[in-house]
C-alpha cells in the first residue's frame, strides 16, 4: 500500500455508524469519523472533497437503493462501505440475502473508486453482542472474502480491544462516543496508509472502578425507557429511525470544517 497517499475525494456510505451517531455537536447535528477522517485529508490535499451519504436505520437493500449508484457515479478516489449491520439485529435476518447484496454492492463500488474501504464493525460487549456475535461474524467472513476479490481493505474494528469497551459508547447502546469515533477515524487514516497519529487507538482505556448496583439500574431504566421502548415500537410498526430523513452531505464538495 501506497504511504502518506493523496487522495482528492471521499464518498462515506451506510447508517448511523456513518452518519456519525452519537458525536453530537454543539448545533445538534452529528459528526463522526467520516468527518473526522475527511478533514484530515482536506488538510493535506487542497480542494479535497466529500460526500456522506450515510442515513442512520438504513438495511443494506436500502443502502443499495438509495446510496450505492450515487455513489458510484461522483468517482471519488476513496469509498467507505459499512452496511448489514442493522440487518443482523433484525429477529428475522436472511444472512444468505445479505451477503448477496453486500455482494451486489461492493460489485458496483470497487470499479467507480481508486480505494474501497470496508470494515469489521466495532460490537460493544455484553449481552446484545453475544447473542448477535454469529450473525456479525458470517457478515465479516463475507467483508474479507469480497475485499480480497475486488481489491478493498478492511479496517478491523471488531478485533480492536479499546471499542468493545462499554465506556466508549453512548447511552443507547448502540452508537459510538466522540471518543469511539475519534478511534475509528484514526483506524481508517492508518489503513489508507497515513502516517499514524495515534498508535494507541487499539488500547483499551484506563480501567476505572464499576458503577455500583444502583448506578447501573438507573441507567438501565434510562436506556429502556429512552433507547429500547422506542426501538421495538418502530421495528413492530415496521418504521425506522431514519425514515424522511436526507442524506447527511449529499453532493461531492469541497470539505470545509475542522481538520481534527
């Protein structure tokens, strides 16, 4: 792989863990380490431009209808692909469909870019993980088998000690900190072949004493009543969280933002 290479343009493709939930901004949108990673690259290539296509709650068909060919056609040096995610958290997951589909994805991404980008999502330990664990690894089995075939890398997130860390998500659970994300970007950064910034990012944080019996109950209570109640009325009402919902940056742009 090339080192320190320039890359003119990004195109970011896939749900929430794309769009950026739940590094949430002062002005109340989210950034995220597309963000994070495309303003990197803007400070090294002048007139870098990007695009985020990301729409939290998206399944990969929807991704593939909704973002893949309009990706594909902005030719940009570097795509990132993070999608099926969501369908194996679904009761009722078709893996069989959604390594077809990934498939039919990264088919039509590989050839419209100089670089694709696939990942091993990160997975947060605890009981959501252990009972999902097989779906998600049959996903990444099929991400290495179609980054091999079509000339991708994969960022290994899932293997990384520091991101399972529960301390690094947010309250629901389900999303990536400021910090969680930060973390990604820089994984992405280095497997694109930059210079690392932070060598650390796999190290697990600081051990810090657990939160006693009755912090974790109010928190427990907190995550039901805000995260969990909600997400089971939009998966029997056959809603989802990103429904009406626009593309995060539609258009390839110059990046204009902080290159933190």
């Amino acid at each position: 792989m090339q080192t320190n290479p320039t890359y003119s343009s990004l195109v970011a493709v896939g749900d929430s863990f794309t769009e950026g939930m739940s590094d949430l901004l002062p002005d109340g949108t989210y950034r995220g380490w597309a963000d994070l990673l495309a303003g990197r690259m803007a400070a090294r290539t002048p007139g870098f431009r990007y695009a985020n296509l990301a729409v939290r709650g998206k399944l990969i068909g929807q991704i593939i209808e909704e973002q893949v060919d309009v990706a594909a056609a902005m030719g940009a040096d570097v795509i990132t692909l993070v999608g099926g995610l969501n369908d194996t958290l679904r009761p009722k997951c078709d893996m069989g469909r959604v390594r077809g589909l990934l498939e039919e994805a990264v088919e039509k991404l590989a050839p419209s870019c100089r670089q694709l980008v696939l990942m091993r999502s990160p997975g947060r330990q605890g009981p959501v993980l252990e009972r999902f664990r097989p779906r998600m690894e049959e996903l990444f089995v099929c991400v290495d088998e179609l980054a091999e075939r079509h000339g991708a890398i994969v960022v290994d997130l899932y293997g990384a000690p520091s991101l399972g860390d529960p301390r690094l998500w947010d309250v629901d659970r389900l999303h990536l900190t400021a910090e969680g994300h930060r973390r990604v970007a820089e994984a992405v950064w280095q497997r694109l072949g930059y210079d690392p910034e932070d060598t650390g990012w796999r190290t697990p944080i600081p051990a810090t004493p657990p939160p006693g019996w009755v912090a974790r109950r109010v928190a427990d209570a907190r995550f039901a009543r805000q995260h969990l109640v909600p997400w089971i009325g939009r998966r029997l009402t056959g809603r989802s969280s990103g429904d009406g919902l626009p593309a995060k940056r539609p258009e390839l742009l110059p990046y204009e933002g902080p290159a933190a």
